[in-house]
C-alpha cells in the first residue's frame, strides 16, 4: 500500500496564504506494492532506540540530515570511531535504510522525545557513496518515466522527485496534487516496470519547497531548504503584527504560502509589543490627549498625534500600564 500525505488548505485571499505547517502527516492511500502488502512508514523504528527513556537520552546526541528529502533527524551513535560534521553515515530513516549527512553534535535537546531517535549503524563506506551515485542516474530515469506514466494516463498530480534507497529494493515518488488522486492504476504500471516495491507520498506545497530548494526574496536559500525543515504554522496575524504589507506578492513565498521567517520573528514582535500601547490607544501627556498613530516594536517607539495638532514619538520606556490605561512617564534628567 502506498503512503498517502496532504496538507492542503482552501485559497481564499490572504487566508489562502496561511498554513497550519508540520511536517506531511500520514495518510495512508491505494495501491498494490509488487502484490507483497504495505509499503509502511516505520521504517525507523527499527533500531531507532525507541526503548530508551525520554529522561535518559544518549549522549551525544548528531543531527543528521537526509539528502533526498531534506528532512533531519536526532541520532545517536554508540561505536568508537569519531564522528565529523559532514560526514555520510547510515542510518534507519522513517522511508527506510539510507544515507545521510552528519550536521553536528546537538548542544541542547529541547522537546526531543526517544521515540523520534534514529541509531546511526555505520559511517558510509566508499562502496555506499559509489552506490549513491549510480543511484543518481537510475532515480532520473525513473522520474522521467514515472512522468510520462502520470501524463499518460492524465493524473492529476505533479511528480516532485524520484529516490532509491541504499540497499532495499523499493523507490521512492514524491508528488504534489490539489487533492486527493487515485494512483492504484500508476502503481501497478510502475510496479510492472520496476520489478520492486514502489511508495508515492502526496507532499504539500510548502514540503515540496523544502524538498526542491530554491532562492527566496530576501536572495538566500529558502528557510525551509536552508534553515529549518520543521514547518511551523504562519498566520496573517503575524504578519499583521510586524507592521508588514499584506501584499501577497511581497509575504509569501515560492509556495505560495507565508514566508517561514515570519514566524521566526514574530516571537520577538509580540513580547515588545506588551510593552508598547497598541494602534489608537489613547493617553495624555503635557495636558494634551494624544493618541497612538504608529508602533515600531522593532525600534522600541511610538508615534502619538495630539489634538493640539503636534505628533510626539515616545521610547517604550516611558511608557505605563496601570489599571487599564497607559500613561506616559516624564524624561529623567541627566
């Protein structure tokens, strides 16, 4: 059976653009395997250290990223070589036995759970990259004649990427669609041209951006690719919130939902805002009633224009909030 992920939303102006993020939740779909059952996403569990407690986590903890899916992973490493960033090593990822890419040693584990950890089996011998490489050619044969599969028997679904495993019998398709499709027929036509087990996985657009890669607008690789590959969810209010346009053009991203580092900033956004007073919040000062016209939580200021027609900016610090009301404290004097 092939796995089956989604996470579409309805687009409808702004509100198209937001997404609920995490990472493609499974949803298991249609489709025979080489007639030999489930083509199932536990894959990791094996050898994964699942039995370890959560208060006991090993030490040192690695962070590995997965080359064909960009997805990392927390793993531990219980033999006596030394591990070296960037170094290829073999692990039990959730698709399946696999290479991948050491990016370090973990300094702080926040909201690690042992059941999400893999167990690094062995450094990558010059046999396993060799492998990987041939690999390489036989995954783009295998897309482009998964695509042709797909137009062939008009599909409506977008084939994202093809990948081989290291040393199981079984590959991997990568698409996206608007909804749910039935691929029970395109398997079995792959199955019958492979000669092996065949998995397709429904990703969504912001998944297929963090897979793929590419350029964002600020000119550095997308966050998603670059930075992080857990989608967290994005929301208009955010944008609100950091004083940005709400033009879709100038907030979202080559996926067409909210740009990622919204929600890397906004946390700082909504702390200097508690100490700031919001938009047409009303106060006095100098015996005149002035309210607010503008709110830079980044500098720590804020813009009040009074009714005797003079528009005063004012540092956070001045400001009081006391029983419901803000009040504005007299400069001290140096």
């Amino acid at each position: 059976m092939a796995e089956y992920m989604d996470e579409h939303g309805n687009d409808e102006d702004l509100r198209g653009l937001e997404d609920e993020g995490g990472q493609d939740g499974d949803r298991n779909g249609n489709g025979g395997a080489g007639g030999n059952g489930t083509a199932d996403s536990g894959d990791a569990a094996e050898g994964s250290g699942a039995s370890i407690s959560t208060r006991e986590l090993p030490s040192p903890l690695y962070r590995l990223r997965s080359s064909h899916s960009n997805e990392t992973y927390y793993a531990f490493w219980t033999g006596s070589e030394v591990l070296e960033p960037r170094m290829s090593v073999v692990a039990p990822t959730r698709y399946g036995r696999d290479i991948c890419e050491l990016q370090g040693v973990v300094l702080e584990a926040v909201r690690v759970s042992s059941d999400e950890l893999l167990k690094i089996e062995r450094i990558a011998t010059p046999e396993d990259l060799e492998h990987v490489a041939a690999n390489r050619e036989r995954e783009a044969k295998a897309f482009e004649l998964c695509r042709q599969k797909i137009e062939a028997r008009r599909l409506p679904m977008k084939l994202v990427t093809a990948h081989y495993l290291l040393d199981e019998p079984k590959v991997l398709f990568f698409f996206s669609a608007d909804s749910r499709v039935d691929f029970r027929e395109l398997v079995k036509d792959l199955v019958s041209v492979f000669k092996m087990r065949i998995e397709l996985r429904q990703i969504g657009v912001r998944d297929e951006a963090r897979v793929t890669g590419g350029c964002g607008v600020c000119g550095r690789v997308l966050c998603c690719h670059g930075v992080s590959d857990k989608l967290t969810p994005v929301s208009i209010k955010m944008a609100k919130d950091q004083n940005l346009s709400l033009n879709s053009m100038k907030i979202s991203g080559p996926c067409g939902r909210l740009l990622c580092c919204l929600a890397y900033e906004y946390g700082f956004y909504r702390d200097a805002r508690r100490e700031l007073p919001a938009e047409g919040v009303r106060f006095q000062f100098d015996g005149v009633l002035f309210r607010v016209i503008e709110v830079n939580a980044l500098g720590g200021s804020v813009k009040a224009a009074g009714e005797d027609g003079r528009v005063l900016e004012f540092l956070a610090a001045r400001f009081l909030h006391s029983e419901g009301r803000w009040s504005v404290k007299e400069p001290v004097a140096e």
